[in-house]
C-alpha cells in the first residue's frame, strides 16, 4: 500500500485525478477501479507491487504485431479496473483480491528480465486487467527498466487523465488501446465510460510512443458496418498507418450474445483495408487477416501462425518485392 498520486483534498472529500471518473471519496470509501481507497486521511492505492498474474508471451499475443515482431515479452497483471465492461475478458482477474496475488517489485522485475535470456527478451507488458490503475508502480518500474535498455509495454482501456498519461509516456515504448466501440452509448451504457476520453488518450499517444487499436466486434452493439467505417475515417485521420486489430467476441462475464460471425469481421477487415495500410483479425483461427501485407504492392511480408511470427517478404524494414520501407520497430534488432 502507497500513498496514490494525482489527488486533492477539499475538507472531508478526496477527489482522485488519476482517470476521467474523478471519484469524490470520504474516509473508508474506494474509487470505481476499486484498487484506489481513502484510510488515515490520504489516497491509497492498495495494488501497489501486488502482482495477480505473470507469463512470458509472444509480443503478438498482446497483441502487437509492428512492435519487435517474433520476440518474447514478460507479462504482468494486477487487480481492478476503472471500466466495468459487460463483456470483460479477465473479469475474474479483475474482480480478485490481494488475497490471491504476490508482492512483486520493481526490481524483482528487473532481475527476472535479466535471469530469463535477456537478448530474446523485450521487456514488460503491463496487461490483463487495467494497468492504468495500478499507475505508481508501472511509472517506478518503467524507469528503472528504461535505465537497463528493456522496453516498457502497456495495454489498456485508455480511460487515463491527460496528465498522468503525460508523466508515465516518456517510459512507455507501446500501447494496445482497447476501442470498445465507437458510438457514446455503447462505452456508456456497457462500459461505464466515455468515448471521447478514450479517443483524446489516443490522440496523446500518437507520435510520442508506438501505438497499435483493438477493437472488438460485439454483434448488433458496436459491429454496425456505419460505426466502423467512421471507426476507421477517424483512424485514417489521424495516421494509415496505425495497426487495428479487429477481435472476434465470445460469450464472457455479464454478456451472453452468440460469437460474432466470421463473417462481420471480414467485412470490418475489408473496409478498413481501403484507408488504412495494416489491419488484422484476432480470435478467429487461422486467417490471411493474420498476415501483414505490403500496403504498395499487397505481397504477404510476415506470416502468422500460432504466434510464430516469418518475416518472409522484409529486407529490414522493406519489402522485399517492391522496397516499401513498412513501419516497424524492431524487426532490425
């Protein structure tokens, strides 16, 4: 437990400054993440080195498909969360409790990077539940593995005030951001959010770190063929050449609708194709949607299978077929 940065105190409330809720809270009270709690007259964050959950994974597992394409990342997790997603993928991971974690530091961090094989190593990826909330300890570790030449990896729901993001970005190398739909109703009325914050954390990150979008396709909620072409207008407008992951949507937590249709995504994947250069499809098997394609010339330049990445049509950067030079970090490591 620490004392939680971005916070005032007026009287007997505290206001938390930490995401776009600004929760206002009285002594023994908890925030909507439930990780940030009012006790003995400050804000605390009660997640602090509590880590739920840890692997080595595929970087592409994140998913992340543009940055160090075919190398491993430490992955690491802890409770809560500031969204409360009807359709959430690792709610029970979300709604768990210290009681069912470990204390990990910062430096044990560093040191198992250092112990598991360092040069197939990326870094960290702070993932499964929110890692936003768990802020002061991704910001202490992030420094000190930046100072050792490991990169630092953040996939979240992009619900984060401007100003902590703009703290912790300098540490962080990429992003996953989680689109959970692109009308204001759905993030509302399903997640307990809103979209246009999510969308500014976006709009922070491009051009001062790697960022790649998620966005799963929930039938009849956010797959509307109207929704994703002013989806991917706004991705276009910002940069083509952003990476969008297209996920397939499974039965999980609160919501009960069937799987999305292979089919829908097909459709989301063909109409992003036509503004934007890398799109993918996630959850669906084995699929070309997996595949990057050159966005000159369209030959296959990296094969996907299983997480097994082939750079088979890249010379560096380039491809090897009409010398596009694609955009990627790390494929020359």
């Amino acid at each position: 437990m620490l004392e939680a940065q971005y916070y005032r105190r007026q009287g007997e409330y505290f206001f938390c400054l930490l995401c776009p809720h600004r929760c206002r809270l009285t002594e023994g009270e908890r925030g909507k993440c439930g990780v940030r709690k009012v006790q003995g007259g400050k804000l605390v964050t009660t997640n602090y080195e509590t880590c739920a959950t840890a692997s080595f994974d595929p970087i592409e597992k994140k998913p992340l498909y543009h940055f160090y394409p075919g190398r491993q990342i430490f992955s690491i997790g802890t409770f809560g969360c500031n969204l409360s997603c009807q359709f959430c993928q690792n709610w029970q991971l979300v709604h768990s409790s210290a009681g069912s974690s470990r204390t990990l530091k910062p430096e044990d961090v560093l040191a198992i990077l250092k112990y598991q094989a360092p040069e197939r190593q990326v870094g960290v990826a702070y993932t499964y539940a929110e890692p936003t909330v768990w802020f002061e300890f991704v910001l202490e570790t992030a420094r000190l593995l930046a100072k050792h030449g490991f990169r630092n990896v953040v996939i979240s729901n992009g619900f984060i005030a401007r100003e902590p993001l703009a703290e912790l970005l300098p540490y962080i190398d990429a992003f996953n951001i989680d689109i959970k739909a692109f009308n204001s109703e759905f993030y509302r009325r399903l997640c307990g959010g809103t979209k246009g914050a999510v969308l500014q954390t976006v709009t922070q990150i491009y051009k001062r770190s790697h960022i790649e979008l998620t966005y799963l396709l929930i039938p009849g909620l956010n797959d509307h063929q109207s929704e994703i072409c002013r989806f991917v207008e706004w991705v276009a407008g910002l940069d083509p050449g952003i990476p969008v992951h297209f996920s397939r949507y499974f039965p999980q937590y609160k919501l009960n609708l069937p799987p999305t249709p292979v089919k829908t995504l097909e459709k989301a994947y063909a109409i992003a194709r036509k503004r934007l250069d890398y799109v993918y499809l996630g959850n669906v098997g084995e699929h070309r949607g997996m595949h990057t394609y050159c966005p000159r010339c369209h030959a296959l330049v990296i094969r996907r299978h299983n997480y097994k990445t082939e750079l088979e049509g890249l010379k560096g950067k380039k491809c090897l077929y009409c010398g596009y030079e694609l955009q990627f970090i790390g494929v020359d490591d």
